[in-house]
C-alpha cells in the first residue's frame, strides 16, 4: 500500500485536518490521478493531478473553486481535451494534457453527474434544476461546443413497470454511465433505465427495479450492468427484453455500499462501503475474494487504473489516499 496523502504540498495541509476526498480518477496511461479534496466545513475545495508514481508523490494544483461536483480524465477520441472539470452551479470545462482550457460551455441547469461516450467526443450530463433532478442532455464538442436538452421515450415494457409503482412517466434522472456499447444507463427514483441515444432522443427500453436509488455501473465489455442498493450490489445481464438478475453481492460489508468499479478486464468488481472496507468479488458469480482495509474510514470514491495494475481509494475523516496493487 501506498499513501500519497503525506505528501501533499505544505501550502495545502489544512486539506489534511478535516478532510473529504470527493473523486479520484486515474489517466488513460494510469500514471496520474485527479484528486478533488474537500475539507468538510467545504471552506476549501482543490482539484490536484498526482504523479503517483514519484518518491514523494508529485501534486500539481489546478485550482480552487465554489463547486466541483465531477472531475474526470477524458478517452484518447476526446482529444486535444485531456480532463472535464464541472464548475461553478453550470460550467463545463475542458482542459488539455498540460492542463490549459481548451474549451469551456455553460448550460441551463446544474448538474448531477456527467458520462462521456465511448466512440465520439460527446458527453451526457444529468442536470438539476431548483435542487431536483430535472433532465438529461448532451455536451458536443463540436466548434462551439452544444449543449442540447434530451427528449426521454420509454417502451410500453418499462411503462408498464414504471405505472406498477405509481410512475406515470420519466421527468428526470440522477445517475448516468455509458457503456462501451453505445448503451446507456440511467437511475431514477427506485429504478434503473437503460436504452440508447437516438439522435437527441434517449430511448428506453429496459428496466431495473432495485429496493433503494441505484447507481448504475456497466461492466468494460458492456454486457453486465450492475445496481448498489444499500449494503448489497445487484447484477443484472444487460439484454433486451425482460430481465433477469444473475446474482446478488451481499453478505460482507456492514454498512452501506458507497462505490462500486469493475476491474478492466471485467472479472473482478471491487465495492467501497461506509463500513471502512473495500471488497473484491468474482464478477461471474459474486463469489467474494478479498477485503481490503486501509484505515481510510467511510470510503467515500474508489477508483481502477485502466490498465489494471493498481487501485486508488480515499475516505472521510482520514487524511488517507492509498494507492495498492492489484
């Protein structure tokens, strides 16, 4: 195990006394993290590049803002943008690989959660408006960059589900994850949608009914799309037509289950829980292989690197990020 956290620049230790990692995320060539800390009085909120690798860990500051509810490194098809930062109630922008803006866009409403596509230089966004979850839109980066609000359809199938418990229809959506097959997942009240973008229609036509608001995550190769509900993860083939879950992860952490990721080669799924664990699983039968317990208490973000070698993982209350083998 690593920690990195000690070696914050001196100018940022009061990051360390009262500290909330809020996201991790690891470069395509998984020698470099995005770490947004804040600390819990959120008088402070700093988004870092780290070079983990270095002896100390070399930080890099890209700055302070009000509101940064999602950072991310972008896929190589994104390129020149390198990074998406979500600013400000309702700012995208767009950074480049020395971490220059490139482009920057401002949308109608706030945001919830972002998710970009696998093949095009194109990101969804979950937006709010007057603090609830209002719609869904796209982010193209064409010149200028366009945000376009999404029409929502759904099959007489999910209808039928969704009226079975008093739904009349889909107005909104809180989390959104685009698999590497163009399919798209949302969350919205206790269920999780899933269909595919049609022009600026996003088309649903399979549901999910799970006992508490999902967070929807698609395994590397798309074909298994997995719901966190409570202390337990529930996963689901991603087919169409009527579903049918394969297995249920449950039975380990004691608490609720905060973050889930799969490995890059889709057969492990790690789970982070507000238990102060980190657990690993057999993604083909749920089968629970390991637990990690770094002392980083409540995990809050858990993140894999895309080549699978390491993985990242920070809490509340610790002044902890680890980085640990695979």
């Amino acid at each position: 195990m690593l920690v990195i956290s000690n070696d914050l620049p001196q100018q940022f230790s009061h990051l360390l006394e009262d500290p909330w990692v809020w996201r991790l995320n690891f470069s395509n060539d998984s020698t470099q993290l995005l770490a947004l800390i804040v600390t819990k009085d959120l008088s402070s909120r700093e988004l870092f590049v780290v070079d983990w690798r270095s002896t100390p860990s070399v930080w890099m500051h890209l700055g302070s803002e009000d509101f940064w509810p999602s950072v991310q490194f972008l896929p190589p098809h994104f390129a020149p943008h390198s990074i998406v930062v979500t600013q400000d109630p309702n700012v995208v922008r767009f950074l480049d690989r020395s971490f220059r803006e490139t482009q920057r866009i401002e949308i109608p409403y706030w945001f919830c959660d972002i998710s970009c596509s696998p093949t095009e230089p194109v990101i969804l966004v979950a937006t709010l408006e007057r603090r609830l979850h209002q719609g869904i839109g796209v982010v193209r980066l064409s010149d200028p960059a366009e945000f376009t609000e999404l029409r929502v359809e759904v099959s007489n199938e999910v209808q039928k589900t969704m009226s079975r418990y008093g739904w009349d229809g889909v107005a909104n959506c809180g989390v959104v994850n685009w698999s590497s097959q163009n399919d798209i997942a949302s969350s919205f009240h206790r269920f999780m949608l899933a269909g595919q973008l049609d022009g600026d229609c996003l088309r649903y036509s399979s549901i999910f009914h799970e006992k508490r608001d999902p967070y929807p995550t698609f395994s590397p190769d798309g074909s298994k799309l997995v719901g966190i509900s409570a202390r337990h993860a529930r996963v689901w083939p991603f087919q169409s037509g009527k579903p049918r879950k394969l297995f249920d992860i449950r039975g380990q952490h004691t608490n609720t289950i905060n973050v889930l990721e799969f490995t890059p080669d889709g057969s492990r799924i790690l789970t982070g829980s507000k238990d102060g664990t980190i657990r690993s699983w057999d993604a083909e039968t749920g089968v629970p292989l390991e637990q990690y317990d770094w002392g980083t208490g409540p995990v809050q973000t858990l993140a894999v690197a895309p080549n699978g070698s390491v993985a990242a993982a920070a809490g509340t209350g610790e002044n902890l990020i680890v980085v640990w083998d695979l």
